[in-house]
C-alpha cells in the first residue's frame, strides 16, 4: 500500500560535501557539524525551528556525546522542545531515518519532521570492552570503522568478500565493473559542469574551524582522477578475486538533512509551491548470508510494489552502491543498461560517510526528477548485513 500523507518540501534538504577519509572534516565531531549546518541552512531557508513537532538523528560511528543522540542535535540546533529517535542501520540508516519519519507523519504522531544524518568515519572511536576474565583483567577492543568494514560477525565474511561472492555468482568480471565505473565518474563529472551548477542545488559549504584557521568546505574532496587505462592497471584488492580498489567507494565524512511532514506544510515551506514531492513507499529486505550487493533488487522490487509502479515506470533510479558489482547486478535484474540509472553521480564516486550517504542519493534524485520536469523515482541501497532499503517517491 502506498502512503498517502508523507511530503517532502521542494529544497528543504541539503548534503554537505563529502570529504574522503582523513580529509577536510575528519577532525569534526560529526554530530557537532551536522547541528551547525542543521542551524545554517534552517536560517538561509527563512524556516522556524517551532514548526518542527519531532526529528531524528541518524549515525552509525559514535562521537563524543553522542550518547545523547537527537536530543541533543535539537538542543544545539535551539529547538529544545522537541525530541525523537537516533537511528543507527548501518548504510540503510538514511532511509530509516525517512521511514520512521514518515511513519510518524501517516500516522497523526507528526505533521512536520527534520531528519539529519551525520557521520564521521575518519579518526573513529576505539573502543574497549570489560572483560574480567581477560588475562589480568585485560579488556577486549575494537576499531569501530576499520574492524566492522573487515568482519560481519554473522556471515563471518568482509564487506568486500560480499562483492565477490555476487561476481562469482553472477559471472560478473572485472573489465565489466570498470566499465560501469567508468559511466559514473562521467555522470558526476555532469554535476561538476557549469562551476557545479547541479550540486549548487543543495550542497551546504562546511565551516571548519574559527578565527584565522578557519576554512569553507564546498566541494566533496577525494575524487580521483578515472580513465581506463588507470584502471586496467590495477589489481583485484582480493588475491584471485574480481573487485579492485577502482570498483569500490571510499570511507568519507558527511551531513545531510531532509524535512518530512504533510502537504499543508510542504506547500507552506516549499521554494516552489509549484513543485509537489511525495513519498510513496519504502521497502526493507535481507538476502543469504554474504551477498549484501543481491539486496538492492528486492528492496527495491518490494518498494515498487507498494507503491503500486514497475521498474519501466520510473523516470530515475538512483542506488548506494559502495561496489560496482551493486549496479551490474541490479541492471542485469532489471534488464537496464548502466546509463540509465545515477545519473550525475553516486557514492561509488563521490564516498560513503555510512549515515549521510542515502539523504544525500534521496536529494540528488528529487533535484533530477524537477530537472527532467517530474514523474517517479526510485533510491535502493544496500546495507551491512545483507540489508537493504529502497523507497520510492514521486515529483509532480
């Protein structure tokens, strides 16, 4: 069944850039900068926080403080009344973050939402558990980023052996994912044209820093220049694998923000009272263990179902696909070419902050949809744990 109540204002969500790993907001607590660009952006788009009844915070790294979550966002932020969820589902937690939402807003709970996400994978946590059988008492670790990126505890398998499995499943080899890279470094290098016009649309410049250090973050950073010659040069990160270090993303740091609430109130904050954005439907799946880039096709599938469409329906698709093999697979499941999906780019390209990354995908899809003159779109992403989320929406 589609939702009937669920509306998203015509440019009330923005992205930060996208900074690689280590890069320019890797000193930032993420939850910190997220409440800055929250209040930024809120004060340029002329919206009063005392229309906001609830938010929620998306983050899947913990930072200081962050225990206290969304909370703690809204009082940053000066809405002090309000309070909501902080969400934590892995590469799925973006699209959480909107269903709960949504939820909310169908339901009577909300009328008008803000959900932020934020994540900070450079300079994470490192953690130490209490262990009193430990030799002499010595407590257990983790590297929160790098241990959970090289081991899922239930399919006892990396993130990248999940691509693997699928390439091997699917005969899907390394020249072919090149050249899907390939298409998306020219898809992004669409929304760099024209002095960036495209991302210009909704990318909120960070500022880092104060005084004379301080520093404007406008751009994403980390792109690495593409070609097929480069490519063909390199290796398979996995001895007698398929995937190489050009057919994946990269750990970044990021923010993004989106508003959800009724159609009163979209019309009432809305840049353009002519532009309509419904959220139609949302659709959560999980496939066999350790073949995470398969889930992006049934979510999907269960997301076009209850928003009542199909695949040839759509006017654009955009996914989260942290491998190359993700697109191979679900273009070969949906009998699409490569060029017909991400356009001006996707996380394959530009990083994957982990909680950011599908606000972001969601925004860049709408700008496409009023650029293209509306009609349905479709976001899918998969997921640690061989998850994944998908939701469809609708431009008018």
């Amino acid at each position: 069944m589609a939702l009937e109540k669920t509306y998203i204002p015509y440019g009330a969500y923005w992205s930060s850039p996208f900074c690689r790993w280590q890069g320019g907001l890797s000193s930032e607590n993420s939850v910190k900068l997220a409440a800055q660009a929250t209040t930024r952006f809120l004060e340029a788009r002329g919206i009063d926080k005392s229309v906001f009844d609830t938010l929620a915070l998306g983050i899947t790294v913990p930072q200081k403080h962050s225990f206290y979550g969304a909370p703690w966002l809204a009082g940053m932020i000066g809405a002090e009344s309000i309070t909501g969820p902080t969400l934590s589902q892995a590469c799925a937690t973006s699209a959480r973050v909107m269903a709960s939402l949504a939820s909310e807003i169908e339901t009577g709970m909300s009328d008008c939402a803000l959900g932020v996400a934020c994540d900070r994978t450079s300079n994470g946590p490192h953690i130490v558990y209490p262990n009193p059988k430990g030799i002499g008492g010595m407590g257990d670790t983790e590297e929160w980023v790098w241990d959970n990126f090289s081991f899922d505890p239930h399919a006892r398998n990396a993130m990248l052996q999940t691509a693997e499995n699928v390439a091997k499943d699917e005969g899907i080899t390394t020249e072919e994912q090149h050249e899907i890279v390939l298409i998306r470094n020219d898809q992004y290098a669409k929304a760099l044209a024209d002095d960036r016009a495209f991302q210009k649309r909704y990318m909120l410049p960070m500022e880092i820093g104060r005084g004379k250090r301080a520093k404007m973050v406008d751009a994403d950073e980390g792109i690495f220049p593409t070609t097929k010659e480069g490519l063909a040069g390199l290796k398979p990160a996995q001895e007698g694998g398929t995937v190489t270090f050009g057919g994946q993303t990269h750990p970044a740091d990021g923010n993004a923000g989106i508003v959800l609430c009724s159609k009163d109130k979209a019309d009432r904050l809305s840049k353009d009272a002519q532009v309509t954005i419904q959220v139609l439907s949302f659709g959560s799946t999980r496939v066999q263990k350790g073949h995470m880039p398969q889930a992006v096709v049934p979510a999907a599938e269960v997301a076009l179902s209850r928003a009542g469409i199909g695949i040839g329906d759509l006017k654009a698709i955009k996914t989260h696909n942290p491998f190359a093999v993700n697109d191979a697979y679900f273009c070969r499941k949906f009998d699409l070419s490569p060029e017909k999906m991400n356009d001006y780019g996707s996380p394959l390209v530009y990083g994957h902050p982990q909680g950011p990354t599908g606000l972001r995908v969601v925004v860049e899809l709408i700008e496409q949809l009023v650029i293209e003159g509306g009609g349905y779109g479709l976001f899918s992403g998969c997921a640690a744990g061989d998850t994944a989320m998908a939701l469809v929406l609708k431009v008018s």
